[in-house]
C-alpha cells in the first residue's frame, strides 16, 4: 500500500512562473494534469496517493474528463469523500492549493469509480475546474498495446513518473514531484503474458497511481527505434517489497489497462 499516512496538506505558495508547455511537452502537461488525492484520518494525518487525468469523451462524443489512479489507492480511503488536490493560477503568477471533496463512494457505500478486473488500476469520471479539463491528457497519448515493442522501449530506457511521496509536493501549490527510473525487467510483451514491468527508482507511500511516461527528454538506448511522440507507458502501482525490505524498484501496470477499465465504465452507463 503506497496511500499511507503523511503531512498536512500544502497551503499556500509564494509567486512562482506560470505553467505553459508545448503541445508536444508531455512533461509540463502532464505535471499540469496530476493530482493529489487524500483523506484525512481524523488524528492530523491522511491517507495520500496520486491520479491523473485523462480527456476521454463518452460513447456518444460528449466531453468527459476521467481521474486514472491505482485502485487500492480510493478503495483504501474508507470515508464517501475524499479530497482532489485542484491548483488555482492567482493574479501576479502565483499558484494557490484547492483541494475539494471528491465523491467516491454512494450514499449506499458503493464505489462510484471502475476497478479493472485484472489489475490495480481504477478510473472515474469527475467534473474538473476548466483549467484542468483543458489539462486532461487525450487518451491517445496512452500507449497502444504494440507500441513498446514497435518503438523498441526495453530494459535501460528512462522513464518518467510523477507523484507524491510520503505525502510531498514539489511546493504548497501543490505540484507532482517528477522523478525518472530506468526500465529494470524483459520482456516486457506481450502484455497478456507481461502485465506489469518493473522500474528502477526509489518508490514511497504516496506515489502509487502516478502516470509513468515517455518524452525526448528521457534517455534511450543507442541504435534504437526514436518513438514517434511521447506517450503513457502506464500507471505506478506498488512497489518490490520482499518481506519488510524495500529494494527501490516500483511495479508499473501497463497504459492498455486503464484504457479497458475507461472502456468498462463506457460499458457499464451512466
């Protein structure tokens, strides 16, 4: 379980640059587009773990911006509420901590997100401030099924990850902490054979569901194929952890599974 208990919540941030990116930069997008999500455990400290948005549109073409976090990071939080980590861009440039409640369970108890039936990984519609809608990542930035293997993304590859670590963010905004790893397993497909990859990087309660993924920025091997634009790889959800003994490697779920689960939630109706 990564969702363990950590700090308070950031609350105030003095006048940083505002945050604009390319369309290409999937980096500062994606930075745009994580969250924190948390819950308080009532004695002064909270339940932590991290989501990201995805722009995915319903069946019929209407606008929809779906949470992507790992399951047990919501189903962990035992109250209907939790609280999304919205950042307000302030006069002057500054950036300001919003969270707000978060509905995730019914009136009955129920979940209100869509679990994957296979795998850690949990996805939600909810309805983001319009800064974060435009920030939602389009769901063809999540890698195809094929995609590691036609873009030759194997053992020594960077990637990146963003998150909250033990609770932490990079400021009181209430930005994502980036970090990179280097692809640690093989073979990583096919993916009905390899559901999950490993990542070579220090992982802490707190980081589970961050997005892990690809930009130039990133290192590859030499004499290997240059993917055709940045993309998803997957979603961080635990961690190798033989016995008590943490050996800074995370397990990362593949992308092609939150588009199942957004595709189960499609399935399912309002």
């Amino acid at each position: 379980m990564f969702d363990l208990q950590a700090p308070p919540a950031p609350t105030q941030d003095p006048p940083v640059a505002a945050l604009a990116a390319p369309a290409w930069d999937l980096t500062l997008g994606l930075i745009a587009a994580t969250v924190q999500l948390d819950q308080p455990n009532g004695d002064g400290t909270r339940r932590v773990g991290t989501g990201f948005l995805i722009d995915a549109p319903r069946p019929d073409g209407q606008p929809r911006t779906v949470l992507v976090t790992a399951a047990h990071v919501i189903n962990g939080m035992p109250g209907p509420d939790a609280r999304i980590g919205w950042r307000v861009e302030m006069p002057g440039s500054g950036w300001r901590f919003t969270p707000e409640p978060l509905r995730i369970r019914s009136e009955a108890g129920e979940p209100v997100w869509t679990k994957h039936p296979d795998r850690d990984v949990a996805v939600m519609e909810v309805s983001a401030p319009a800064a974060f809608a435009r920030a939602a990542i389009p769901l063809a930035w999540l890698a195809e099924p094929d995609a590691l293997e036609r873009w030759q993304v194997g053992p020594g590859d960077e990637l990146m990850t963003l998150g909250y670590p033990r609770g932490f963010a990079a400021n009181t905004a209430g930005f994502p902490i980036l970090r990179t790893g280097r692809i640690a397993s093989w073979p990583l497909t096919p993916i009905e054979a390899f559901p999950v990859f490993l990542l070579d990087f220090p992982v802490f309660p707190g980081n589970s569901g961050g997005p892990v993924f690809w930009t130039p920025a990133a290192r590859k091997l030499p004499g290997t194929v240059q993917p055709d634009h940045p993309f998803i790889a997957g979603v961080l959800t635990s961690e190798v952890r033989p016995g008590d003994e943490p050996l800074g490697i995370g397990i990362v779920a593949h992308a092609r599974f939150v588009r199942e689960a957004i595709a189960l939630m499609d399935a399912a109706g309002p």
